[in-house]
C-alpha cells in the first residue's frame, strides 16, 4: 500500500488523468476508484494486464491481491512515477495497439477509463482477446456518452477521441469477440445526490465551473464546495444495471470465448 501523493509527488494535472492526493481532484479519483473496487474481485489470484495505467494507482490497488501486475502506458514520465511509486507492479513503456505480450497469456485486461482515448477501439479491443486465455475477463470502465456528452458526438473533452453509449459499448464488446458477462452504471448514492441538491442541482457541474477556462492550478475554488468535493469516497457511488443510459460511467465485464 502506499500513502497519499503530495502534490510534488502527484503527476501533473492536466485533465488527461486523474490523480490521488488533491483535494482539487478528489471527486475524478474516488469516482474511478469506486469502479476498480467493485471489479477487483476478478482480479483475486490472476496474471493481470492494465492496460493504460496512468497514475498507476489502480494497478496498485490490483497487485493486493493479483498474482502478478504488468502495466502498461505510452507516456515516459507515467512508466517511471509508476515504476517509483508501485514496487508491486511491474511497469512497460508500450502503445496499446500492440500490446506487448503472446497470445493466451494473461488471465485478465483491466482497461479503466482508457478506451476513449484510444483512436482505433476496435483494434485494441481485438488486442485484448489476442491476449487474453480462453475464459479470461476484459474489465473495462468507460464514460457513459450520453450524460458525458449528452449533446453532442464529438467528446468536449480534448483528450478523448471517441465516448460510448450503452448500446455502442455493448455492440462493440461482442464484435470483438467477448461474450458480455455484465454491463452495469456508475450513479451517485444518496449522499452525492444530496451533495448534487446542494450545489444547484450537479456538483460536477459546480467543479467545471471553476476550473473551465482556468489554467491548471489558477482556479479558486469556493471553500464551501473544495470542502465536500474532498470529503467524498468511493462508498459515495454505486454501481448497477439499472436505468443503465442514465448512469455515469459504464462499467463492463467481458469475457474471451
């Protein structure tokens, strides 16, 4: 286990990833940590590939209980803070279109708010299967286009190149080969809906109206908010198959035939 990031310690915020340690950034951090928590079961024992692991936080949240932790993402100064940070994890500097392993050889991909960023999914998604053994699980978490970006096909996010529906993940998982052994959505629980009522109606809103059109680190955050937006936990949120176009996130378990 390792201790919260100082912000010298903590990569540099620039809206590509999230990072544990900042206050500024908690709700982006418990929000992804809430999806590696319910997925880590699957990871109990395993030979586990993550595929894009930014921070590398969730890898070092699989390797508690993985067998082994390969973690792969293109970005230098990402490979090597990992490296520093996550002794567990063994870290490789690698482009997700070719994923640098044999074929049926890993047990699971974890692929955790990565494939929206990815030009071609549907050849890293064929990646995934070449990999995997028969039986192995594909874990992937995703923003859920139509409350992500509900007015628009072109993500406004300029890191991201193309966001999925419910519908399109579902489509794209079975194309690829995998049988889709769960779909489900991350929602706020009570106490986020609660936090949303108080701050106008969506306390993501109130975060991106403090930080949108603000260099990294300039904005000022109203005291009131900054102190429930660092109060929240991965408990916070909840994930389930129900009013699955309505959720946040989606959150999906795939499995190589």
């Amino acid at each position: 286990m390792t201790t919260p990031a100082t912000r010298a310690e903590a990569l540099h915020l620039t809206g590509e990833r999230t990072v544990p340690g900042i206050a500024e950034e908690n709700y982006w951090f418990r929000r992804h940590e809430a999806a590696y928590g319910a997925l880590l079961p699957y990871c109990a024992g395993a030979k586990v590939l993550e595929a894009g692991c930014g921070e590398g936080y969730g890898a070092g949240l699989i390797a508690t209980l993985a067998a082994r932790v390969l973690a792969l993402d293109y970005d230098v100064p990402t490979t090597e803070h990992v490296a520093r940070r996550y002794p567990d994890v063994a870290v490789a500097r690698a482009n997700l279109a070719y994923l640098p392993l044999r074929g049926a050889s890993v047990d699971v991909v974890a692929n955790f708010q990565v494939i929206e960023h990815l030009w071609d999914q549907a050849g890293f998604l064929a990646e995934c299967h070449r990999v995997l053994r028969p039986g192995g699980r594909l874990l992937v978490t995703t923003p859920n286009r139509l409350t992500f970006t509900p007015d628009s096909e072109t993500p406004l996010n300029p890191y991201h190149t193309r966001e999925l529906s419910p519908s399109e993940m579902d489509t794209m998982l079975r194309e690829a080969g995998f049988l889709v052994e769960t779909l489900h959505g991350l929602h706020h629980g009570a106490s986020l809906r609660t936090l949303d009522e108080s701050h106008g109606g969506s306390i993501i809103d109130a975060q991106l109206d403090v930080v949108m059109g603000e260099l990294p680190g300039q904005a000022v955050w109203p005291p009131e908010l900054l102190a429930d937006v660092e109060a929240i936990r991965a408990r916070d949120f909840t994930i389930h198959g129900e009013d699955l176009d309505a959720s946040l996130d989606l959150v999906a378990v795939a499995v190589r035939a």
